[in-house]
C-alpha cells in the first residue's frame, strides 16, 4: 500500500527486469500463496465441522442421559408405591433429597426414654435413595420383606440369588394410610412409618420413623418398670 492508501502494482525488486521468467514465477509464487490459502480456509472450515459435530455428540449424549431418568409411575399413590418398591432407579429419582431418618432421641445419648428433660424424638437429614425393605409381590398382591438393597438398574422380580422364584414372607402390619391429598403414611411391623408425600411432578419418599412406644412412658417409675422388663431376657428365644 502506498502513501495515498492505495495497493501498488509494481514488482519487486527482484522481478523488475521484465523477463518472462520472472513474471513465470511471479504468477507461480501468486498461484501456491492461494492455493495454500484456500487449503487454510478449508482446513479452518473442516475444523469447524469436526468441532460442531463434537458438540452436537455432546449434546445428543447428555439429551440420552436424561431420556433414561424414569417418568413418574403414577399420580395416583398405591399404584407409585408398587412400582417404586420394586425399582431401584425409581427409588434414587423419587425419593427426596435431603432424606429424613426419625428415631428416639435416647438411641444415640446417654439418657432414658421418657425423661422430660429430653425431647422424645430427633430428626435427621440423610443423603441417598430410600432402604425400605418391602417389596410387592404381584403374584400374592400382597407386600413382602427381601432384606437384599435394590441398587440401580436393578427391578425386584421376586427370583431369588439363585435364579429361581424365591418365598418371601407377607410384611407384618402391612397398612397404608392417607394423611391428606399430599401425604401418606405407610406402617409396617409395628414400629415403623415411612412418609410420602405429593409434589409437583410426582411421589416422593421423604422420612423413615423408627417407633419406639416407650418414649411416651409416664416418667419416672412406668419408664423405668418398662425398661427393667425389655431387660430381661425373653424364655422363648
């Protein structure tokens, strides 16, 4: 470019002399400096192609992953606890985080149950899918008790570890009771409440209660009577 700001149209030095060999090169140096331009361009352009098909790659396998969290079962709430009870993926996508684990506040300090200096219960925030042991058993329509844990990806289909049908025996106390619209409570063996409640997409599992009758003994003489007595040793063991 010269000083009034426009490209000059001489040569170089080096090809001012007018030879036909000189202005053979010239066209030939011009000729490989777009070629090796235009390679650029469609490198750069197949580099952008490699990259947006990468990212599309990205996208379509994190749009898969969430294709496979699991659709709410039901709205309506017995026929969500059959199929949650028996899902282990159900039981990590509907069960709420931070889960609540309730028990009597003397389990875990030094003091008695039914003492009024201390409160009866204690509530904690847990992390991780629900550990509920009943399981429906759709050829007794009935639920049962399997100690083994659901891990995800696994469905209870009531084979035993040896790949044959396995006998698991009906939960005592078994009873499912409705609270409110929102919320259901479900007893089993009498000493344990696990609670449901309705949110805006579905079911979840939201607390344990680990019952204990004793936290509710009249202080101090009827508490300690009912402790000396769960003491003593049972003759029928």
């Amino acid at each position: 470019m010269n000083s009034q700001g426009r490209y000059s149209t001489s040569l170089p030095p080096y090809l001012r002399r007018g030879s036909r060999r000189s202005l053979g090169l010239a066209a030939s140096l011009l000729l490989i400096a777009c070629d090796g331009n235009a390679a650029n361009e469609a490198g750069h352009a197949q580099s952008g192609r490699v990259e947006k098909s990468a990212g599309v790659g990205r996208v379509s396998n994190a749009v898969e992953q969430a294709s496979k969290a699991p659709a709410c079962p039901s709205k309506s709430f017995e026929p969500f606890l059959q199929a949650f009870s028996n899902s282990g993926d159900l039981r990590v996508a509907f069960t709420a985080q931070p889960v609540k684990s309730k028990y009597p506040y003397y389990w875990k300090n030094n003091t008695e149950p039914g003492d009024p200096r201390y409160p009866k219960w204690v509530t904690e925030d847990g992390r991780g899918a629900a550990t509920s042991k009943y399981r429906y058993d759709e050829k007794q329509k009935k639920f049962v008790r399997d100690e083994r844990d659901l891990k995800p990806g696994q469905v209870w289909t009531g084979i035993g570890s040896d790949g044959k049908e396995g006998w698991f025996p009906v939960v005592d106390g078994f009873q499912v009771e409705q609270v409110s619209p929102t919320h259901y409570d479900v007893k089993y063996n009498g000493n344990a409440v696990d609670t449901y409640e309705l949110r805006s997409d579905c079911w979840y599992y939201v607390q344990h209660w680990a019952l204990e009758p004793i936290v509710d003994c009249k202080w101090p003489d009827e508490c300690r009577r009912r402790r000396e007595y769960e003491a003593e040793p049972n003759p029928m063991r």
